[in-house]
C-alpha cells in the first residue's frame, strides 16, 4: 500500500506543473497584473521601476520559471493586490474555508449515511419516496438560488416572525464586523446559512449512492448466510451490510471533498465568507496570479491527495483489495 502510495504521488507531480503552466499562460493571455499601477500620476519611469520590483519585466519562461523555483522553496512571492506576503493570506483563507467545508462534510456524511440506510432498508415506503424526491430537488437547485434563497427565508424573514432586533443566522461574513476574535455562538450564527446551502447539496447526492449501495448489498449472497445464522437485524444491517455499502460512497466523498477546497466560489461569494474560494475570484479579477498559482497548486494537490485517501480507505473497507 505504501508503495503504491508513494507511486501515485509521484506521478501527480507532472500534472500539477503541467496545470501551473497552462493558467500561468492563460492570465499573462488575459489579465495585466500591472492594471493597479496606471495612475496618472506616476510617471513611466515609476510605473517600469514598480514592475521591475514585481519582475514584470521578465519574459514570460523567466516569470514562471523563478515562481516555480520560488515556491518549492517556500517563499511564494508578494500579492499585487494586496501588498502582502501570499502564503499568510492563503493560509488564513484556506482555514477559512475548512472550517466552513468541515462542518457541511460532516452533517452531510451522517445524514447521507442515515438516509440511505434508512431508503435501502425499508425501499419505496412513504419516507423513502419523500427522501427520493428531496434528494431529485436538491441535486436541481441550483446553488445560487437556493443561497439567495435561504438568506431570504431565513436571514431576514425569520428576524421579522420572531420580532429580533438582529438576525438569528448572518447572512454575510464570518464573524462581526470590527471584531474578528472567535466566539462559538457568533460563528455558529454566521456559518449556518452557507453550510445549510452546501449540506443540501452534498445529502442529495451522496445520500442516492448510499441507498444504491446499500440495497445492492442487502441482496448480496453474504448477507443471507448472515440472517441464516440468526444474527439480529441490526447487527446484519450495521456490522455487514454498512461496511461494504460505504465503499462506493467513501470514493464519491473523496472527490467531492477535494474539488471543494476550489469549488466553494460561488457560495463564498454569495455569503462574503472570507475562504479560499473568494479569494481566488478576487485574485482572478486583477490578475493576481502570485495569488492565483498557489491557489490552484494547493488546491489541485488536495483533489490528489483526498482521491488518493479514498482510494486507500476503499483498500481497509475491502480487505480483498490488492494493491500492485
């Protein structure tokens, strides 16, 4: 298993640098990173000095190359935009977003886990035609609409009903405005809306395969030597058929969960949440790309990696699972 893992991420090393070359290449096609500089009020000789500074000047072989350099060795330049350091900005910005991600991957794991058990046990029940249609809503939505959505219902008719001076969950940020020490409650109340919007999604889906999986298992040969034996109904369902029916599931997780470090954009956006995925569309707009090519580097490592986790956990789930 080590071997193998060790050859999968060694092979994912070309691809990560064929991919920072392609969009390293397609913002120097689309983007001026210099735009922030055309001042009128700077003189030409200011401008080519502050480019000078950035290395804008430099071919484009030569930018990418002292990047690429740069960034192995842990120094990942300064953000045009922000003037700052990169890697503390994506360090905070991608705690951030885990957070956020954390909490929607969890309730989703459990309620997908309890829903499709549930379906696959007791199959075309009234509960199972209500989850089966939830779960056909859910996956239509789009994200957008049902962000606005909730932040509508929820956010800001819900202050109204309950005659609040504030709302009960913030529909924007992740914690108050001048106060950005942590306090449970405070986030609690800003991270319900957004995680409620990705929950909703991630169930829908992941809540079909685990009832596919499951009723696929229930019919399995083992499983009706297990209920010959005499074992009870809860041990067969849990101890056996549970097992084997998070296989595929544990397979979609890992790469759903690794395509959300970078998906979360449009949910960040919507909610202003201060994560990796409104930092990258903030970035883009101005051509950050000291921003942008660690942003994709990180986050097309975290899909490797977390693909790479199932792949394992499928190997300790299934024991005859042999890797070569």
């Amino acid at each position: 298993m080590l071997a193998y893992a060790l050859r999968r991420l060694l092979i994912s090393i070309p691809l990560l640098i064929l991919a920072s070359i392609l969009v390293f290449y397609f913002l120097r096609l689309t983007t001026d990173p210099a735009q922030a500089l055309r001042n009128p009020r700077m003189t030409a000789e200011q401008v080519q000095e502050v480019k000078h500074a950035m290395g804008l000047d430099k071919s484009g072989p030569e930018q990418y190359t002292s990047w690429l350099t740069n960034f192995v060795k842990g120094d990942w330049g300064l953000s045009f935009d922000y003037q700052a350091p990169v890697a503390p900005i994506i360090k905070a910005r991608f705690f951030n977003t885990l957070k956020l991600m954390g909490i929607a991957v969890l309730l989703s794991f459990l309620l997908a886990i309890a829903i499709g058990v549930y379906s696959a046990v007791r199959p075309y029940s009234k509960l199972d035609y209500t989850f089966t249609g939830m779960s056909f809503l859910g996956i239509s939505m789009p994200i957008f609409w049902f962000a606005l959505l909730i932040q509508l219902i929820l956010g800001f008719y819900l202050q109204q009903w309950l005659g609040r001076d504030e709302p009960l969950f913030f529909t924007s940020g992740m914690h108050r405005p001048g106060d950005p020490t942590f306090h449970l409650i405070d986030f609690v109340r800003h991270a319900t809306l957004p995680s409620l919007a990705l929950t909703i999604q991630l169930v829908a889906g992941w809540s079909r395969y685990e009832r596919s999986s499951m009723m696929e298992v229930m019919n399995a040969d083992f499983m009706r030597t297990a209920r010959a034996k005499g074992l009870k109904s809860r041990s067969v369902i849990f101890k056996h058929a549970l097992r084997n029916a998070l296989i595929p599931l544990v397979t979609v997780i890992g790469i759903d969960v690794g395509a959300l470090f970078g998906g979360l954009i449009v949910t960040e956006v919507i909610f202003s949440w201060p994560g990796m995925g409104s930092l990258f569309t903030s970035a883009l707009a101005v051509g950050d790309y000291p921003i942008v090519l660690p942003w994709l580097m990180i986050t097309a490592g975290l899909v490797i990696l977390l693909n790479l986790v199932a792949d394992l956990l499928v190997g300790i789930l299934d024991p005859r699972v042999r890797y070569g």
